[in-house]
C-alpha cells in the first residue's frame, strides 16, 4: 500500500477513534452525573432521618418519617451498589482519555513527512495493538 493510502487509513481510525472518545465522555458525564445525584439524594434522606428521630422524641409520628426516609435512603444505595455506578463511570473515562490519548498519537505521527513505508506499516500494527487492548478493557 502507498504512503497516501496508509496516511489516509490512519486519518481513518483517527476519526473513528474521535467518534468513540466523545460517546465515552458523554457516557462518563451521565453516570457521573448520576452517582452524584444519588449521593446528594441519599444524604439529604439520611440527614432528615437525623432530624425526625430527634424531633420523633416529642412526637412520636416522626419517628415513622424517619423509618421511610432510612429505608429510601438505604434502597438508593443498594441500588447505586448493585449498578456499580462508580465503577462504570471510571471506565467511561479512561476509555475515553486513553482513545484521546491514541488520536493524540497518530496526529503526532502523521505531522513526521519523513516515515517510510516500513515505519507506518509498525505504526499501523501499534494502532490496531493499542486499540484491541482499549477494545478488551471498555465496557459496551
């Protein structure tokens, strides 16, 4: 294959790999996004849990708010446990920088006018490499 077909090949999956790195990052910022609301959900549950068993003292009726809101609250986290939501969107994230990371490189390569044929035939092998590593690591 020819010098110009091979630059454009890895123009390609640079593109490819753009494409995928946003789809990561937004997958990333919606669980993150989540997670975080859950956490400010659950603690305003717990802390208002606080707040009726002290006040349930002098009535006891709030004492049942607090059982409802300790029982929500301990639901969201099972929840937020059983979906792994942390865990999901930590690798969101670095599936996305690492394929950052990989257009980042390719640029670099394709900015160098001086490669051989040989050279892009190795570069092209790290690439697929790399992308087969990325591609085993990232969840679908």
């Amino acid at each position: 294959m020819p010098i110009p077909d091979k630059i454009e090949y890895l123009n390609k999956i640079k593109k490819e790999c753009k494409e995928l790195s946003e789809i990561y990052r937004k997958r990333y910022k919606k669980h993150k996004r989540l997670d975080d609301i859950l956490d400010v959900i659950t603690s305003l549950l717990n802390g208002s849990a606080i707040a009726l068993t002290l006040s349930g003292f002098s009535m006891p009726m709030l004492l049942i708010g607090s059982i409802v809101c300790n029982s929500l609250s301990y639901i969201i986290t099972q929840g937020q446990r059983s979906y792994n939501l942390k865990r999901r969107y930590l690798q969101n994230d670095t599936t996305y920088k690492q394929y950052i990371d990989l257009v980042r490189k390719i640029e670099a390569v394709l900015q160098k006018n001086h490669l051989t044929t040989d050279e892009y035939d190795q570069f092209i092998d790290q690439v697929h490499d790399r992308i087969a590593l990325i591609d085993d690591n990232r969840l679908t």
